[in-house]
C-alpha cells in the first residue's frame, strides 16, 4: 500500500471518551502514590538517622520505595506495559543485567578502597 | 521479525520494509533505545557516585544534613526543597501523561491546556534547581573548619548576627573614617559587599584574630576592627574527619558531636587560623570530600540540562500542537515521543533523589 513516511502510527493507541475517563482514573491513582511515597520517604529520612539500628532496614525500603516509583512511571506513564511484551522485555532486562553487575562492581571494589585507605 | 508476513498489523504502522518490529513505529522505538543508552549514562554516574560513596565511607556528606535550607525560612527543614523539588516534577510529568492521553481522543484544546502546564513546570524546576545551586555554592554561615588537632568538621547552629565593626585603625580607604567610627552595612565599602562578606572573606584568608568574645577583621584595605557580634546558638561541631584528638562523629548519636564551650573555642580557633571553607566550587567543597562537590555539579547538573532541552522541546511540540500539523496528521505521535523523554527525565530525578539525597 501507498503511504506518507510521517503517518507512521499504530491507529489502535487511539481512544474513545469512555476509555479516556477510565484511563485518566488510573493517572490520578498513580500521582497519588508517587506524591504519598515520596511524603513517607522523606519524614523516614528525618526520622531515622544513618548509621542507627533501623537504618539498614530503612535503607533497603528507600530502595524497594524507588523501583516502585520507578515501575509506575516507566509502565503507566511511559506506557511500556502498554506495548508488546517483547518490546518491554527488550528495554528492561538487558539494562537490568548491566546495572546490577556494574552495581556488584563497584561497591565491592570501593569497599576494598575504603579498607586501603 | 520472523514470520511477519502473516501478522495482521495495520498498514499506518508499517516501516519502509513493510514490517514492524515490536508492532512500534520507528520513532517510538528508536525514542526508546535513546532512552535505554542515556539511561546507562545516569546509571554509569549513579554507580560512580556509589563507588566514591563507598571508599570514603564516613567522611561522605549525609544528604539530611547538607541539603536542610529553605528559601526565604532558613535552616532546619532536612530534604523539604528536595522533596517540593521531586513533587514540581512528578506533577509535571503527570499533566504530560494528561497530554498525551488527550492526544489519544484528538482532543487538541487538552493537548494545549496540558503541555503548557508541563512547560511552566519544567521552569518552576530549573527555577528550584538554580535556587538550590547558588545556595551549594554559597555555602552555609559557618562554614566547614579544620581543628587544631588535624580533624575537619561540619558546623551546625545558628549563626549569631554581625552587628557592626569598630574602627580601631582606619586603613587607605576608610571613607574618612577614623578610630571608634562604626561600620555597617549601610556605610561598608562596596569591594566587601556586606559586613557577613567581610567576615568570611576575612575568615578564609586569614585575616581574624582573637576569640569568640574579642574578633577583631583586617579588610582589604588594611582597616583593623572590632568585630560586634551576637552570640552563636546552639554551635555544634560534627567531626567529619578524625584528627588526634576528635573521632569521627555518628550522625546517630548526637553524644559524638562536639558542643557548648570547646565547640565555640575550637571553631573560632579555626576561625583566627584561616581554617574555614565557604560554599563548594570543583576544587573544594564544605561538605565533604572534593569529589562530592563534583559529583554534585555533574549528576544534578546533567539532569538539569536534561531538563532544560526537555522543556526546549516540549515547547517546539507545543508550537506544532497550536498550528495544528499533528490533528491534520491524524495523530499526536509526536505528544507521545516528546512525553517520553519528558518521563525518563522524572524517572531519572527519581534516582537521583534517592541516592544523591536519601541514602
């Protein structure tokens, strides 16, 4: 079939009011829980010092908080758990495996500085 | 891809080789390999970050008690500017989800509506962020000081007002001024800005002597004074460094911080001695080692650029929106790839707010 190259779109992302209203819901839901989570992080932050007993539990819930944050702005405002699995699949687990080596990497060996120094 | 040839996708999404890889178009999909290499580019400067965080160990800033000021309230309010800072972006973000979800009804009157609002959020962030620079960059009242035992420390407390300086010698430019003259801020001369100026730019080169009771300043041009100062309140001294005599101070347990008398003793000590750093620029910084200043400027600033381009581009696209090309084009694909960065440049904030300032 003929085509312009600019008109190059998946016509189904297109949709009704109806479905806006249900969709628009969901964007609300999930600027709530983002403004919430970053309220808990921050009091915790003032809360609970560094270095005291709760801190290492604290430090771990920062983290599991940041991908939850994480996961809703990548799958609901970036839509990618809109698109094909594959597509997210793609995106996610390569930089996934990476970062979690470079991660391991580094801290091990910036541990070894810190004992060398 | 294999296979394609049965796949029924509609013909709008096709590529030039009339296949469609992932059922993407080709812009979305080559906007999201951009996203995965710039998002290895903050991964890269995050785990950089880590790894520095890690070899200096306690010697590293703690971000609740580096980034506790707020415009126009002063001290005491531990990560609030961040987290308003975090709250403009996500908001932002959200009114550019809005956008393109009116996009989806081709409903361009929304799409205007909410692609102004994530552009005047983009400038309330720049705006914080340079608010929060010149802040890093000016540094605190006090200053960080080297002890006389060889130990570094961050000072916390309130900073008792400079009220004036008696002239006890006027120097070569002193404006007529002689012996027992007061100098204020109203009649200071104008290279020393304000008396606080003097009094740090005095402090960094050397140029106080005495104790917390009896400072006298030597300014530029060779005027000697007394210093007439309220009382600090509540100065305590966190040992960032250990020297001889101090260890290394808990940020858990306030017992290990340096108070009352021997703190206001040992920091005009630095004081008379020169031993203070103001604000950060790349050599040196008062909150902690070098490369936390420079880690700083490069990660925050980084993002900011990120943002900054991202607001430029929004408002191409907003352009395009008003003049209606992307109704006559049928879609607002282009709302959708512009959102896309637009979140990646929150998603990236996300991080850094986490571990540049929480952890």
């Amino acid at each position: 079939m003929e085509r312009d190259d600019v008109i190059e779109y998946s016509l189904d992302t297109h949709h009704s009011e109806e479905q806006g209203k249900k969709i628009r819901k969901k964007i609300w839901m999930v600027t709530l829980l983002l403004t919430i989570v970053t309220a808990v992080e921050v009091a915790l932050g003032a809360m609970v010092k560094q270095g005291s007993d709760a801190w290492f539990t604290v430090k771990i819930l920062f983290i599991l908080l940041t991908l939850l944050k994480a996961g809703y702005i990548v799958l609901t405002f970036m839509h990618l758990g809109d698109e094909r699995k594959v597509l997210k699949w793609v995106v996610l687990l390569p930089y996934a495996i990476f970062i979690i080596y470079f991660m391991f990497i580094a801290f091990t060996e910036g541990s070894a500085v810190a004992l060398a120094m | 891809m294999a296979g394609h040839a049965t796949n029924e996708i509609d013909g709008a999404t096709l590529w030039g080789g009339k296949v469609s890889p992932f059922s993407a178009s080709y812009g979305k999909l080559m906007m999201w390999f951009f996203l995965v290499s710039d998002a290895l580019t903050f991964g890269g400067l995050l785990v950089a970050y880590g790894f520095s965080r890690y070899a200096f160990d306690g010697m590293w800033p703690i971000g609740e008690e580096t980034f506790e000021a707020l415009p126009f309230l002063g001290n005491g309010f531990p990560l609030a500017y961040v987290a308003l800072m975090t709250f403009i972006l996500i908001v932002s973000s959200v009114t550019m989800v809005l956008a393109v979800e009116a996009g989806h009804r081709m409903d361009k009157k929304g799409v205007v509506k909410w692609m102004l609002a994530t552009i005047v959020g983009g400038f309330f962030f720049l705006g914080s962020q340079a608010w929060e620079w010149s802040h890093f960059i000016h540094g605190t009242e006090f200053g960080r000081v080297a002890l006389s035992d060889g130990s570094s420390a961050v000072v916390k407390g309130e900073f008792g007002k400079i009220k004036s300086f008696t002239v006890i010698e006027a120097g070569h430019h002193a404006h007529g001024m002689v012996a027992g003259d007061e100098i204020t801020n109203e009649n200071i001369d104008a290279s020393e800005v304000d008396l606080m100026h003097a009094f740090q730019h005095a402090a960094s080169a050397g140029h106080l002597h005495g104790t917390a009771d009896d400072l006298t300043i030597t300014l530029h041009d060779g005027t000697k004074a007394k210093v007439n100062k309220e009382a600090d309140k509540n100065l305590e001294l966190l040992i960032k460094e250990a020297g001889s005599k101090y260890s290394v101070s808990l940020p858990s347990d306030v017992s290990t911080r340096l108070s009352g008398e021997e703190a206001i003793a040992e920091y005009y000590e630095a004081l008379a001695h020169g031993n203070v750093i103001y604000g950060a620029n790349l050599e040196q910084n008062e909150y902690g080692p070098k490369q936390y200043g420079q880690f700083f400027f490069f990660i925050t600033g980084f993002h900011g650029f990120h943002v900054f381009s991202g607001v430029i581009i929004n408002i191409l696209i907003f352009v395009g929106v008003l003049r209606g090309i992307y109704h006559k084009r049928g879609h607002y694909e282009m709302v959708e790839k512009t959102g896309l960065y637009w979140h990646f440049v929150d998603l990236v904030w996300v991080f850094v707010f986490t571990f540049f300032y929480l952890i």
